[in-house]
C-alpha cells in the first residue's frame, strides 16, 4: 500500500456542515499516512469556501466552473496526489477510526480497488448504508437501509456496488478504470463506477470498523435525488444493459408518476449514451424495441417529435426553426424584431419563415435593412381569413366557429424542431418538439382555443410587457429580451440639428400612437411662442395600410390647418426614415396619453431609442415601456398631460443647452438597447433551448 491519502470533499452551499465536518477529519487517528484534504467547490453562494479558508487553513480548495458533482470528483482526482483517495460527503462526521478501518481492509487484496465505510444516520443507530445492491429491474437500495445497527453488518464483505458518500479508492484502480461519467452529474455515478470496476477486475469491498454519520439530504433535495435517479437509471442501462432499455421504460418512478416530460427528455440523453457506447447493430436493435414502447407512452404526436428529435440530438442533421409571423407582409416594430431573430439564426439553424400573405423577404431589406437571403418562406393561405379579404389575420374574428383556423398552422409547426409564434397569436397550438412564443404584449384574454400556456417558452419585450403576461394569463416570462434597435447614423450629432419635432409611430387604425393630439399640441406650442410658429416643424412618420382610414383623419387635420411647418409622411424606407432621425432635434412619443387600457399604452418604444441614437431629446409619455428607456430629467423628459408635453417641449426649445446635454445623455443611455445586447442575451437563452433539444440537462440551481 501506498503512504499517501488524499481527502476528498465536494461543497456546494454546505456551509452549515462544514466545520463538524473538518473538525472530525482533523480529529481522526492518522497513523503513519501523509494526508492531504481537497475541498472541490461548486459555485457555493453562502460563504462555504471562505469559512474554510479561515478555519481550516490546511484544506486546499479548488473551484469548479459548474456545478456538476462527477465533474468535480474527476477534478478533485486531477489535483490530488495520494496513493489512494477518498471520496466523503460535505454532511458527514466522521469517527477517529474512519481511515484506519477503510485502509485495513484495502490492505488485504491487491485487487481491491474500493473499499467503502459503515454509513450511519446522524442519530448514530440507524444504517445508511453499508454497500449497495440491485433489487429489480435496475434499481437499487442501500443494503441495511433503515435498518438498525445491532451488530447484524460487523464482517467485511466484498459488494457489487460501493456509495460514493464515503469511500476510498487505491489510485491504480482509478487510473485504470478513468473519469467518473460527467453526464451522470450527480447521483448514480457510484453505481456506474462501481460496474466499471468489477469489469476491469477489481474487487468491492464493505469496511465496518470504517464508521461515518450522514445528515441524510442535508446537502441535496429528495427531489433532486429522485429526478437524478431515475433519469440516471436510463443513462446507466443504455450504457451497461442496453437490451434492457426498452422494457425500462414503464417501470421507472417517472412514467409510474406521470411525470412524462422528464421521461421524454431522459429517454433522449439515454439514447445518445447508447450510440456513444455501442455498435451500429446493438443500437438499431434497441431502437426497434424501443419505438412500439415510446408509441404507447407518448402517442403519435410526440412519438413523431422523439425520433426527429433523435435525428439532432445525435448531430444527423441541423435544428429546423419555423417562424410563424401573421403580420410578416407588415413593416412594423414587432417584424423588425423577430427579424433579428431569424438573422441571427439562419447560419445556425435551418431557417423558415411561415407567413399568410404574399410577399418577398427581399422586403425585409429595403424595410429595416435585415439580410434574410439564407433564410425560407413558406406561405400558408389560411381559407377562414381568404374569404374576409382582410389585410389583418385577426383572431378576433374567430367566435363561434366549431374548428380553430388555426389548426393549419398548428399542423405546420410539427414539421419543425422549435416553432417560434412570433406575433402574438395565442390560437396557435404548438406541435414542435420545443415552442417559443413572443409576446410584445398580452392584448387578449385566455378564451377558447387560447394555446399559450402551451408553449415551452414565453419571452417579452419589456418588464411592462412582463407584468401584464403575469396578471392577464398568469404565466411566467422566461426572459425578458428588449427589442433591438441600431439606428446610429455615421455622421451627425448635436451640433448640427434641424429644428424639427418628429415622431415614428404607425398610423395605427384606431389612433393609439395619438397622432392628432401631438397636431394639436403643436398648434398650442405655436400660439405660446411665435418662434415655434416661425421656426420650427413638426414631422409625423409612420406606416400606414392602404385606404386607412386614421390616416386620412390626420391629413384632413393637417390640410384644414393650413399650415407649412407639419408634415405627413407614410411608409418611409430605411434611408428616408434615417435621415429624419439625423436632422430632427426632439422627439415625440405619444402612445399610451388618457389610456385606461394597458394595450394601448406603448409596450416598449423601438423608434424612442431609434431617436435615442441619432441625438434626439426624447420627450414621452410617462407610462408603458417608455419608463423602462427614458431616465426622467436625465435621458429626456417624461410628461403624463399634454400640458406637460408642452412644458418640457419649451423648456429643451428655449435652451439649447439643456436640449444638447439632455441628447448626450439620450445617445449613452441607448446603447442599453443595441442589437449586441439582443443578440448576446437570446443566444445565451437559445443555447439553454439549443442544448434541451439536443439532450443536454439542463444547469443545477
């Protein structure tokens, strides 16, 4: 035998057992071994490594970069240097006999590879465990378990499996066997360390006079323990037994519990440690059997979703993504946004738009000067909406119809692995392996065929946004991802300003962006300062649909004034509306003014921050998403009448300092809002859907 051990501990938030823990270990008999005691942290957030630090200066302490038990004892083995090492649970206490009673009998036989102590409930008379053995159909229990110590468990003996709660391994065994299995994170990677041994000759082996107390649970859930189990009993038989795979299924705790998207998502990690540990035939083998089982469990649907998810999960083919936009044919706010998206994808993904309209994507382009070009689409004529010819999907014309309108669009969306609803549709019923659905606000109420609860994923615009999804449909966001906006022009700043007030609104139908008020609110301003009347302009922007009524209100309005400094402008492209932002000195936002109702009050603002960047002192209402870009009297002005409006408009008019200062501050504080910060904040969410879908577990809180 070696002269060496090394001690080691995992941690993670166990700061409460830590100190009985090292108290016990230094308190231990020694002998003649040197020792060494590692403690591997794993992302502790309650103080556990600076207790340590300062009590136990000895200990040496190593961080782990997840949180991942197995990776953290391969971690612990890599920085250790004893002849043997012991692996001991942070919520334990040992006895003074503890090594000594583990090294005699690891003395006995060379081919010992292992030996493990008596484990003891912190009462010090009931069993934890004396060794480990199957009971049925790949379960196990802890021999002894509950049991109370009478002496009934006093001889050594040799086990077939061994817990890594307290257990010691000769350094020729480890090295020979190699890495504890990372996939299996946490729980069960004893049971799987304990076959590799056997099967590379080593002998298991129980040590009595080795006693160690376990606060049972203390430094892990009940619920943690039985989700990594069963999922880890899967990952296990794939390895080891893979014929017994299949028949597995309806046996384990999650399918006894009904908990089947935990099946589901184990059944898929399963599979790929199948194809990663066997051969062709064997793998194909237990695919067959497998598919009959996975039909009965899941029925056709998922089945259907399972084994094209197989088909990415073990990297046949790239990620198909299908993005349904009802109002694709539509340049708006919401467009330009899940257009970034579908960007920002395309390379990684196979790409396809799903729209009801006829359009090109080259639009995309001359519209928001988005490149979608790697990008499909596809149009889906829906028959409910042809009849109407309307140029609005609106799903508030479905009342009493018997079928959803939208089951055809529900049908298309089981073609694809994510399905994203990006235009707020809440009649879509997903079918996709994963789901996503983009909200820029809740505008309904949950009614029939409502399907949003439905989705795997719910991302908003703005923490506005978020509220109302919480109190109108009682879901919880996901992530909020603010819109992206990059609108800096290359030239142009402060200095050189027309003096032009202008808002970019849509000329929406019902007269929400409060085009007409702002008319009229310029007209109060030109009687309070004549220089208003003679020297500036105001500019309204916006999109309109053809023969929009609203929009023919606001020329009526503008035309019966009869006056020179208000313009009109519909439907601008990128160059044109960029142009505007350049030479205009303040800004406008309306959207929400005498509002009682939350959808009409502006849920982000995309063209506030488009201001924003190109140096416009924004002036805007005080309610929406508008809170979330403007810093009141810092990045701009915010005003709950028009009379305010008017106040704060005169103010930044009158001083031009004022004015300048206050479009610094709006051009610093809109770089919160960039197309970086939106592509880094979904791709860091997409890579956590990304990894789902290809069987990954998901991060350990």
């Amino acid at each position: 035998m070696g002269r060496s051990v090394s001690i080691i501990i995992v941690n993670r938030d166990g700061r409460k057992f830590l100190a009985s823990c090292f108290d016990s270990l230094f308190s231990m008999e020694r002998g003649d071994f040197s020792l060494e005691m590692i403690m591997i942290d794993n992302f502790s957030h309650d103080g556990s490594a600076d207790l340590v630090r300062e009590k136990f200066p000895e200990v040496r302490i190593i961080e782990n970069d997840v949180n991942n038990y197995a990776r953290a004892l391969n971690l612990g083995i890599k920085h250790s240097r004893g002849d043997c090492v012991a692996f001991l649970n942070n919520d334990t206490v040992v006895e003074k006999n503890w090594l000594r009673g583990l090294i005699e009998i690891l003395s006995l036989d060379e081919k010992i590879g292992a030996v493990q102590s008596k484990i003891l409930f912190s009462d010090g008379r009931t069993i934890n465990s004396v060794g480990g053995e199957e009971i049925e159909d790949f379960y196990f229990r802890d021999i002894g378990f509950g049991e109370r110590d009478v002496g009934q468990y006093e001889g050594a003996e040799e086990r077939e499996y061994v817990s890594g709660g307290s257990v010691i391994f000769k350094r020729d065994c480890l090295e020979s066997v190699g890495d504890f299995d990372e996939d299996f994170m946490m729980y069960f990677e004893d049971m799987d360390y304990s076959i590799r041994c056997r099967q590379k000759g080593w002998k298991l082996f129980y040590a009595p006079q080795s006693v160690v107390y376990h606060e049972y649970h203390g430094a892990a859930s009940s619920e943690l323990c039985e989700y990594f189990c069963s999922r880890n009993r899967f990952l296990c038989l794939a390895k080891h037994l893979p014929r017994r795979l299949p028949r597995s299924l309806k046996t384990s705790h999650f399918y006894l519990h009904k908990e089947y998207e935990r099946l589901y998502h184990s059944l898929i990690q399963a599979i790929r440690k199948l194809v990663a540990h066997h051969d062709t035939e064997t793998v194909l083998r237990t695919l067959d059997e497998l598919k009959d089982v996975v039909l009965e469990v899941f029925g056709h649907q998922r089945a259907y979703n399972f084994f094209r998810q197989l088909e990415v999960a073990l990297g046949l083919r790239k990620i198909t993504v299908g993005i349904y936009d009802h109002a694709f044919h539509f340049a708006g706010g919401g467009q330009r946004y899940v257009a970034k998206l579908a960007e920002i994808l395309q390379d990684r993904c196979d790409v396809t738009y799903i729209a009801n309209k006829d359009i090109a994507l080259e639009k995309y382009k001359e519209w928001f000067d988005i490149d979608l070009s790697r990008c499909k689409l596809k149009i889906i004529k829906m028959p409910f909406y042809e009849k109407f010819e309307r140029y609005f999907i609106d799903e508030g014309l479905v009342v009493k119809e018997k079928t959803n309108p939208f089951a055809v669009i529900s049908r298309e969306s089981l073609h694809y692995d994510i399905f994203i609803n990006a235009n707020m549709l809440t009649k879509v019923m997903p079918l996709s392996c994963l789901s996503i659905f983009l909200c820029h606000f809740p505008d309904r109420v949950k009614e029939r065929f409502f399907s949003v609860d439905q989705y795997d994923y719910l991302i908003t615009n703005s923490d506005y946004t978020s509220f109302w999804a919480r109190r109108r449909w009682r879901i919880n966001p996901t992530i909020r991802l603010y819109p992206p906006v990059d609108m800096y022009s290359k030239t142009g700043g402060t200095t050189d300003k027309e003096k032009i007030i202008l808002s970019v609104a849509r000329f929406e139908i019902g007269g929400s962006k409060k085009q007409i008020e702002m008319i009229d609110a310029f007209c109060n301003l030109c009687k309070k300062d004549q220089r208003v009347k003679n020297e500036w302009k105001l500019i309204l922007a916006g999109g309109s649909s053809p023969d929009n009524p609203y929009f023919n209100r606001v020329r009526r309005k503008v035309d019966s004034l009869q006056c020179d400094n208000i313009e009109l402008i519909s439907n601008l492209t990128n160059a044109q509306l960029m142009k505007l932002y350049r030479e205009a000195s303040i800004f406008w936002h309306l959207c929400g003014l005498d509002e009682r109702n939350p959808q009409l009050v502006e849920h982000f603002g995309m063209t506030t921050v488009e201001a924003m960047q190109n140096y416009c002192a924004p002036i805007v209402i005080d309610g929406g998403g508008q809170r979330e870009i403007v810093e009141h009297g810092i990045s701009g002005f915010r005003f709950k009448t028009t009379g305010e409006l008017e106040s704060y408009t005169l103010e930044v008019i009158r001083n031009r300092k004022l004015r300048e200062e206050i479009a610094e501050m709006a051009y610093e504080r809109s770089f919160c809002f960039t197309s970086v910060r939106f592509e880094e904040k979904f791709l860091e969410f997409f890579s956590n859907v990304e990894n789902r879908l290809l069987g990954g577990e998901e991060a350990i809180g």
